[in-house]
C-alpha cells in the first residue's frame, strides 16, 4: 500500500446559529486512502460539520485544507472543483432526469467546452460530450445500476437512488467523497451491497467520509473516526479505540456503540 499523508485537515472548526452553538473548535484529519466515519447521537453536528466543509454553511472560526488548499468560506462549486464531493442525507437528485443524465451534470465540473462551444456545437464540444456519456456509463456500471442508464432517476428504488448519488459524485472525480447517512432506509440486502461498494472504491485509492447512523455498519468499515456530541469532539480514532472510551459509553448512554 502506498504511504499515507493527510488529505484534509479540520483546524477548530466552529459554526453557531444565533445562540445554538452547532460546532466547537472541531479538528481531525482525513488520511489518503482511508475511510474516515463522523459518529455521534442526533443532534451532535454531523451534518453541520459536512455542510461547513462543503461550503454550504459558512463557518465562524477555523481552517479547513484540502492537500494544501484552503477550503475555509469558498463557495460549493469551488471545493467540488478543488476535489471534495458529497452526497446528501436526503437524496437531491433531479427526478425528471435519466441516470445517465444525472450523471453527466456531475461531469460537467470537469469538462472545459463553454457556453458558446455548446451553441455552436463544434467539434470539441461533440467529442466532450461523448466522452462525458461514456464516462458516466462507466460510472453506473461502477455503482451496479449499469442497466438503469435510461430510466427517470424518480422510477428508481431508493436503494439504487443512493447508487446514484453516489455515481454522479464520483463523475467530478473527486480526492474526497463525503458520504451523509448513505445507508437511511436501506434493506440489509442494500446495506452489504453499499459496504461492498464503498470498499472497493477505497481500494481503488478514493478516500472516504462517512456520516452514517449505523453505528455497526460504521464500526465495521472504518480506519479511523472521530465523534461528535453536542457540536464538540468528544474521541477521535480506531473503531477499538472510540467504542472503549468512556465519554462515548456515555453518550450513547452505553448501548449501541459498544455493541
């Protein structure tokens, strides 16, 4: 394996809304190559830290950087081109277009053709946007919903909505993929297939955050985590090591962290 080096670094990242505070002097870093949970009970700030990261909310205090690129208040599309990507914990997939389609919005991020080019339809816009179909043909098949390429993304079960969520992230080519609650309302047929599906990518070298309510699901496929509770880190590292540590016993009031 190929050494490691942080990727994202989380520098006393704080977020407040009015008197509430959301997050406090939050820091972690993500490795290359690994799959790094954000845990918590409700409440805690997960997807509050995700949107401060993803420049959805903008913080109050803080730094947040990318292999040495400062993410800290830029706009979402401009960390998306910079490399992180996220999926949403409810699904935000434009229903009324194919898989493919969705899919191919995702590319854009990456494809230099402008407004112009796409009017006039010149002959590097055409091969652009055969490129971007082949790729995100690739994509789905990557994500195993290769046979749904033509189907409206709202005919899709929700197992596979998730799939392509996934996919259409993936389509910008990102260093970093965030992932918030990608198992909600998954069968546990779907839930193996999604633990399949995010190993291989990290084998692949795709590093991977997760928010996810499943604490054994998350126990068992991540490096390393860190856990929130009340906007604060309260435990940061292995699955061995947090599932031990007494303020995260307590947080969970003893029960299914530790199971």
């Amino acid at each position: 394996m190929s050494e490691t080096h942080d990727l994202l670094r989380v520098t006393n990242v704080s977020k407040h809304f009015g008197g509430i505070k959301a997050l406090t002097d939050v820091s972690f870093t993500v490795r290359t190559g690994e799959i790094f949970g954000v845990i918590g009970p409700n409440g805690a700030g997960k997807t509050t830290l995700f949107n401060a990261l993803t420049g959805l909310y903008q913080p109050d205090t803080g730094a947040i950087d990318l292999v040495g690129t400062s993410l800290y208040r830029r706009k979402p599309h401009e960390i998306l081109k910079a490399g992180f990507a996220r999926t949403f914990q409810n699904i935000r997939l434009f229903h009324n277009m194919t898989a493919l389609e969705n899919v191919m919005v995702g590319r854009h991020t990456r494809t230099t053709s402008g407004v112009l080019a796409a009017l006039l339809h010149t002959a590097h816009n055409r091969k652009e946007e055969r490129d971007c179909m082949a790729f995100a043909q690739q994509l789905l098949t990557r994500v195993g919903i290769g046979k749904h390429t033509h189907t409206l993304a709202k005919n899709l079960s929700y197992g596979d909505q998730r799939r392509l969520e996934i996919a259409r992230a993936l389509a910008s080519e990102p260093k970093l993929l965030a992932l918030d609650e990608p198992a909600a309302g998954m069968n546990p047929n779907e839930k193996n297939a999604l633990r399949d599906l995010m190993v291989s990518l990290r084998e692949e070298g795709l590093t991977l955050m997760l928010i996810e309510h499943d604490v054994k699901l998350v126990m068992g496929i991540c490096d390393r985590l860190v856990v929130l509770d009340y906007g604060e880190k309260i435990a940061e590292g292995t699955p061995e090591v947090v599932r031990h540590d007494p303020k995260v016993i307590a947080a969970y009031l003893g029960g299914e962290v530790v199971a």
